[in-house]
C-alpha cells in the first residue's frame, strides 16, 4: 500500500492544513524569557556586522522541463517581484547553463543561476554550481549525491516530506547535504480540501490575489522535526550540519482533474517564500561579472550564511543572528565554533535582531526552546553546546502576553557551539567537512 497517497488522502478529508493554518496565528509569547544564568548585561553589546542581504527564489522550472515559462519570461517576472536572484532547477537537465542563459537580465537587475533537479531510488535532489557535462540520474541516492561531489557542486533534499514524493531514507544522507526545509508546492498540497481551497480561489480571485498565498505560507513542523533530528544526528556524529533552504518549487501551472490553468504565476509565487543570502561583498551587477556573482551567492548557501522567509507578510531585509564576544564576531549562520576556556567568565552572547517590533524572537537549541523574547531583538549568554537556531513570527495585536494575527516570517540557518576541550585531554582542533560547517575558534 502507497502510504503517502493514505497520508494525502487523510489530509484533504480532516482539511488539517487549514486548522493548522488558523492555529498558527494565535501564540503564547511572554515579553522574554530566559534560563536566569543567561542574564546578563546585554545593553553595551555591538551591532552585529554589516553583510549585503540579497532575497532570492529557488527550485524554479522553466519550460525547458515542466514549467510554463521560458527563462526570460522567470528573470522578467523576479525583477518584477523585486528579487535579486532566481534558481531554475529544471528535472534532469541542464539546458539553461547549456544555452548560456545562466546570467544578468535586465541590465543587471536579476541574476539566473542554473541547477537542476532530478530523482533517485528514494527521492528527489537539487544540485548546484555543477558544470555543463552534468547528465540526467536515476540511480540510488548515493551515487547521485557522489556525482555532485566529484563534480565541485553542492545540493539539498528535496521534498523531504512531500504527501507524494518524500525522501524515503533520512539515513541515506552524505554529511554535505543540506535539506530542502520549505518547499512552497509542497505545503500547498496540504490545504488541498474543499474549504481550503474554496478560501483560496476567493482570494485569489477576490481583487487581492497576494492574500491567498497566506493560507499557504505556513510553518513546516514535520520538515522542521526532521531537519533538527538530522541537526542533533550531525552533532552526534561530528559532522556538518545540514543546512536549509527554503523553495517554491514553481511551475507557474496548476493541473486539476487533468485540466492545467496558468495559475499562479511565476510574479506572484516570487513575492512570498524567499531564500535571503549575506555577502561580505556586494554583487556587482555587470552583466560581464555574472560568474563572480554566482560563485558569491553559491559561497553563501554552500556555508549556510543564508535564511529563510514568508516576505509576503513583510521584507526581512536586515535579519541577523550571530555569536559574539568582547566586541568580536565570534560565529555566523552556518558556522561551527568552540568556546574558549573562560566561557563561563566572559559572555558568548548569541543575539538575533528582526527588522520589526511587533514580533516574537524564538530561539532553540537541539530543537527544544530556551529563550525568546517581543520586540525585534533577543541576546542570550550562552553556557551549553549544542545547536542554535532561531525563528521570527509577526504579529497583529497583542492581550498581554497573548500574540494574535501571528504569522510565521524567519527562519535562520543553525550555528553549533561546543565546549572547549578539557585541560587534562590532548586538543584537537578539525574541520567538520570541506563544503559546510566551517569551523571558529573564538
């Protein structure tokens, strides 16, 4: 028996995506809470530093596989929706870089950069930053994720929980594999019941078809409970992290009962889930550059100095969250960093910092809350390892400690923090891979 089809069946008869939907804007979120060793004096701290925030779209298909649009038509439709950066993942192909459509469109506005998208014996991959002579798969996952390897390229799970087509094996990971958090398709898939999607067509159609996507745009618990056992397995095992990545997915067609509608269109899909990459450097915008400014935006999703949001309830634009110390930036998204012996003197604080007041900061650890806190900042000293990330919802109105309207917004990549060796054993500082994880000693 096809147990996911059971599953997606179940979900359409309970409409459980749309209670899920509803529950989600009411949170439970006192002005902060924190373990009482954590406070301390936060007031002098630094600013974190400065990085380039460029938003962008991922797992998107052109028309040279499923999709709708040529890519002209997909850069055209991003510069409309004011992104920075499209990802065309096409199945099993790459056509795109092959027709050297991998570059600037309009006079420097938005950057395509091409990857592709293709199967094996228990799922789906994306991979990136693979030369031309990348070749369609469909063989066991190990050896697809060995191809990418040997070829310089990176990837990520896709579809990880998908109601059709999941990742069948979480254990049949390369360490270097990241994994496809958000996937907007997929989430679609769970509103798909009469209320649901009555309520969707009414306002979609309705003269705001933006609002629509809201009862799409949801937080991803099974894919998040899954990526922080994945997180806590890597700690584990000493190995990279697998870091995240938030896609659409999109074709900008919909096939219902056999029947295909030019719904919804690449421009609307382009203003909800984004992919937001930090720079040190800036992109330079030259149409002549446009391999250096790929290999900047790959630097950052390889590394994990990258996050994940709903921009379509606001731009997040200006999200930061890192460790510090005396002044110093000791540990970024995607960063692995061992504590120095006086940790427990001299404050490691990790600080996260949303870009509007009237939301709620959560930050966990292994998985499970240790702190949050209202109003657009959290720091928090901090005196256990493990693995910290953070996320940020929006809210409307507030009844004391009460958030209604919530909506989720951020998602940042984790940074690992160990505790220093001690004394009496022999140190050994290593990396935790080549490709992910980089490793800080503060």
């Amino acid at each position: 028996m096809n147990w996911s089809r059971v599953r997606l069946a179940l979900s359409i008869v309970t409409a459980e995506g749309l209670w899920k939907t509803w529950a989600e804007r009411f949170q439970y979120a006192p002005a902060t809470k924190l373990p009482a060793k954590s406070h301390v004096s936060f007031e002098s701290l630094p600013a974190l530093p400065a990085y380039y925030d460029y938003a962008g779209a991922a797992h998107v298909h052109s028309n040279h596989s499923d999709g709708a649009g040529t890519v002209e038509e997909i850069a055209a439709a991003a510069a409309a929706a004011g992104l920075d950066f499209v990802m065309v993942t096409d199945h099993n192909a790459m056509t795109a870089q092959q027709l050297g459509q991998d570059r600037w469109y309009g006079d420097g506005k938005v950057l395509v950069i091409v990857g592709a998208e293709f199967g094996t014996d228990i799922g789906y991959l994306l991979v990136f930053d693979v030369p031309d002579e990348f070749t369609p798969f469909h063989g066991s996952a190990e050896e697809g994720m060995d191809k990418i390897k040997n070829l310089g390229g990176y990837g990520f799970i896709a579809l990880p929980c998908d109601l059709k087509g999941p990742w069948r094996d979480p254990d049949r990971r390369a360490s270097w594999i990241g994994l496809e958090v958000f996937n907007l398709s997929c989430f679609a898939r769970t509103k798909i019941n009469l209320p649901g999607f009555l309520l969707v067509l009414i306002r979609y159609f309705g003269g705001n078809p933006d609002s629509a996507f809201n009862l799409v745009a949801a937080r991803p618990d099974e894919e998040m409970r899954l990526w922080d056992r994945m997180l806590q397995r890597a700690s584990d095992r000493d190995e990279c992290m697998p870091l995240a990545l938030g896609s659409l997915d999109a074709h900008a067609i919909m096939k219902v009962a056999g029947a295909s509608y030019p719904y919804p269109t690449y421009e609307q899909v382009f203003r909800t889930l984004r992919t937001h990459v930090l720079s040190r450097r800036p992109l330079s915008n030259i149409p002549e550059q446009y391999v250096q400014d790929q290999k900047t935006i790959h630097e950052s999703l390889r590394s994990g100095l990258s996050y994940i949001s709903y921009d379509n309830y606001a731009d997040a634009t200006g999200f930061e969250f890192g460790l510090h110390r005396s002044g110093e930036m000791v540990a970024e998204m995607g960063e692995e960093c061992v504590l120095p012996a006086d940790y427990g003197f001299v404050p490691n604080v990790l600080s996260a910092r949303a870009p509007r007041s009237r939301s709620i900061i959560r930050l966990y650890r292994n998985g499970n809350l240790v702190a949050s806190s209202r109003g657009g900042r959290l720091d928090f000293a901090v005196f256990e390892q493990g693995t910290y990330r953070v996320e940020v919802y929006l809210y409307k109105y507030r009844l004391l400690n009460l958030c209604y309207g919530a909506k989720p917004w951020i998602f940042s990549n984790p940074i690992r923090i160990k505790l220093p060796v001690p004394s009496d054993q022999p140190s050994e500082v290593h990396s935790v891979g080549a490709q992910r994880g980089r490793m800080r000693l503060s």
